[in-house]
C-alpha cells in the first residue's frame, strides 16, 4: 500500500529541502560550540578517537600502521576522511566540519529516499525533521568517531538498492555494491550483510524470472567480495591474518566469551574481561607467555578460535546475554551519551554499572540523587524512542513488500550482529535513519489525513 495523499508539486518540495539541511548543519554547529563552551576540545573525543587519529596519521606518511605494528582491528575508510584534519593541524575543527558536512549528506539521502518511496508526499520533510532530533545521530555528529561516515555510506547504498530494486540492471546492482563496500571500508560490522542480502535478491524483484533472481543474488556478494579482497590480501600480507579486520575476533573474545565466562565463574563480566587481559597486552601476556612472539594476525585467529569454542560450548548460556543486548540496542535511551559530553555524567561506574552489581532500585535512587538531569532525560529519551517507533511500524505499512522486507532484514541484522554483551544505544545508529523515513511517512499520512479532514469540515460549514 502506497501513500497518496496530498500531492505536492516537486519544486516545492525542493524549495523545502534546503531550509531543512541548513537546519541540520546549524543545529549541529551550535551544539558544538556550546560542547565546547562547556567542556573544550576533549569533550569530542571518544575512547576510539585515538585509534583512529594514529592510524589516520600513519596513512599521511604511506603507511596503515599503530606504533609500528601492522594495523588489522581498525579498516581504511574513517581514517582515510581523517587525513586532511590531522595533516590540517586543527584536528578537532575539521574532523567536526566533516562530520557536519555528512550529517547533512545523511540528511539529503534521508530526504532523496524518502521523496523515492513516497512521491508526492511531505514524508521526505517530516523524514529529515525527525533525524534532525534523533539524539543518536546528533550525539555521534558531536564526536570523532566513524559513525556519520558509516551511516552515510549505507543510506548511500540503501538509495541505490532501491533504485535498483525499480530497475534490475546490472550497473545498478553494481553500484549498490559499491556503496556498501565503502560502507563496510568504514565499519566492518556490514562485512556479512552481502550474504543476507543475497537472500532477498532470490525473491526480488518479482518481475523477472527465477534464472534472473539467482544470478543477480549470486553477482551481488560477489562483486562485493571482489571489492573487499584487496584489503584482505593486504592483511593477510603484512600480519599473517586472512580476514577482513581483526575485530571481530577481538569482540568475540573479550566481549561474548568474557560473558560466558563471567556467567560460568559467578563473576563480574567488566572484571572478567579485566582478568583476560582486555586492553592490557602485559597482562594478556602473561596469561599466554607462547603468544608474545606471535604475529598480531596469529594472536587475532586464536583469539577468535578460543572465543567461538567457549561460545558453542555453552551456546545456551550464551543465547539469553546476546539476546539481552539486542534489546539495550533497540530500547536504551542514550541519555548517558550526550550528558558524558557535557560532564553531568561519569565516563565509568556508571548506571550500567551499578545495574548489575547493585540491582536496579539502588541503581535508580544513586541516579536520582546523584544525577538528577540523567534521571530526567532518561524517561524523556525513551518516550521519544518510543513514539518513533510506533510511528515507523505505522509507516511500514506504506511500503511495497519487497522494500517492507529489506528494511526489517537490513534491521534485524544490526540489531542481532550489534547485540554483544556490552552493547550500548550507539550501535542502534544505523537503524534510525530507516525508523525516521517510516515515521516521516506516518507523519505525512496523519498530517495529510488532518488536513483532508478539516477541508471536508469546512465544505460542510
């Protein structure tokens, strides 16, 4: 079922998009200068930033590289858009602008996506109205970190799929292809969306014929393969490690297995990762003196092989903690996120914290007595979660099946692939441009509704 209602003629709805993006890059800018106002430079930076600027640097002098070691855990993309702030010498002021300057990309693909499944409609206007308040995105815009380079890419990709989905040709499927491979340069966690996608091109679209369908659900992985496995041959090259980044070995880990473990040793999971060694190679050193000699590849494979052990040894232990950060994907406010910027919040020992050593009424009343602005904004936060939602889930049904089902398959992968013990409301970033674009239809079908209904009121008059 399609929106139809309120037909609009295309120029001015393109008259209406510009004050809009003016309004996301301003909105973030002067957030920035207040953040900056309160808390200086540092209030920018995030515990990956750094990571990602020494790796940024290594690239400036014909290397990818973190304290001479061969760099596997972070991918090329973010750190390549990094370059000209760190080569600058105003790190923080263009690495911001960037960010600014894709906020308002991400806020154009919005609109463009938008204005493609729902013509002659407002749902593009309401659609980059409710990004522009969607707290995860803005919080992230805010920090030195790949999220809006990621999030970027995808609507990038996400766009050119659903062109393709109205168009079947190859180029279309290649371009597709391409957005999502510097999708995933930027943020290996697409690495395996190919493969799911793949799946929905065996029954889309339902024009052509089932040879067709195949070959296209065979070609579209593989061109993607194809893009990616220049950086897997570099790695496998330079640190022994034939994988695209390191990272996910390391989460598997020190984040799903360190759960498990935790869970099977009635222990604390933050001091069981601790105890494994998480971010201290002295430690994770001397609990295995034969790997200090290995290569970083060869301690990435082990790592992920222990991990994948202990997790199907245990896979019913394991299954409730994932499932559980799924939902802290879905539902967690992200309150704590903005007020850390602003120092009304602590960087550690927090509610989550508490949480589980405490029980949730002794967590709650330490909010309320200690941070009295968190204990506000939480229910704030999650009231607009919610009506986003609700909003989405009405606007989903506007959509054509076929693009109904990218969108709750490209959902459901981030949520299930983001759902690792430890997860936060930043890993629901990806989710929340679609959620707006469905609940920008909603909003224009209600609004729309509103205004057919007081014309008819006052015809009667």
């Amino acid at each position: 079922m399609h929106l139809r209602l309120q037909e609009e003629p295309e120029r001015h709805r393109r008259n209406a998009l510009w004050p809009l993006l003016a309004l996301v890059f301003l909105s973030h800018m002067l957030v920035a200068l207040l953040i900056w106002k309160i808390s200086g430079p540092s209030a920018f930076f995030n515990p990956d930033t750094g990571h990602y600027v020494l790796s940024a640097d290594s690239l400036r002098h014909g290397s990818f590289s973190v304290n001479g070691a061969p760099e596997i855990f972070r991918t090329p993309g973010y750190p390549l858009l990094l370059v000209p702030a760190v080569a600058s010498g105003r790190l923080v002021f263009v690495a911001l602008l960037e960010n600014f300057v894709l906020a308002t990309l991400t806020a154009w693909l919005i609109w463009r996506i938008a204005a493609h499944l729902f013509p002659g409609t407002k749902a593009g206007w309401w659609a980059v109205i409710l990004y522009c308040f969607e707290p995860i995105g803005f919080v992230y815009s805010q920090q030195l970190v790949s999220e809006n380079a990621f999030m970027a890419l995808l609507l990038l990709f996400l766009w050119l799929f659903l062109r393709f989905l109205d168009s079947p040709t190859y180029g279309r499927l290649s371009l597709a292809a391409l957005g999502l491979a510097g999708a995933t340069y930027v943020r290996p966690v697409s690495l395996y969306l190919p493969f799911v996608l793949s799946m929905v091109l065996l029954f889309f679209p339902c024009g052509l014929r089932l040879r067709a369908r195949l070959a296209r659900a065979l070609a579209f992985p593989l061109v993607i393969l194809l893009l990616l496995a220049p950086w897997v041959a570099r790695n496998a090259l330079v640190a022994g490690y034939s994988g695209f980044s390191s990272s996910g070995d390391w989460n598997l880990y020190f984040y799903s297995a360190a759960a498990v473990q935790a869970k099977l040793d009635g222990r604390d999971f933050f001091e069981t990762q601790i105890a494994m060694g998480a971010n201290n190679n002295d430690l994770y050193f001397q609990l295995h003196p034969e790997r200090r000699a290995w290569t970083p590849g060869r301690i990435a494979r082990a790592q992920g092989s222990e991990a994948r052990q202990i997790i199907t040894g245990h896979w019913p232990t394991y299954v409730p903690i994932h499932l559980k950060g799924c939902l802290v994907v879905l539902f967690a406010p992200g309150a704590t996120e903005i007020l850390k910027m602003i120092r009304l919040y602590p960087e550690a020992g927090g509610l989550m914290a508490r949480l589980q050593n405490e029980g949730f009424l002794a967590a709650l009343l330490w909010l309320v007595r200690t941070y009295p602005v968190t204990a506000f904004l939480l229910p704030l936060l999650a009231l607009q979660l919610a009506l986003y939602y609700i909003l989405a889930v009405f606007g989903l049904r506007h959509l054509t099946l076929a693009v109904r089902i990218t969108w709750l398959v490209l959902g459901g992968y981030f949520v299930l692939i983001s759902g690792m013990p430890g997860a936060v409301a930043r890993y629901r970033g990806p989710l929340m441009p679609m959620v707006c674009i469905c609940a920008g239809a909603a909003m224009a079908y209600l609004w729309a509704k509103r205004g057919k209904a007081a014309s008819v009121g006052a015809s009667q008059a």
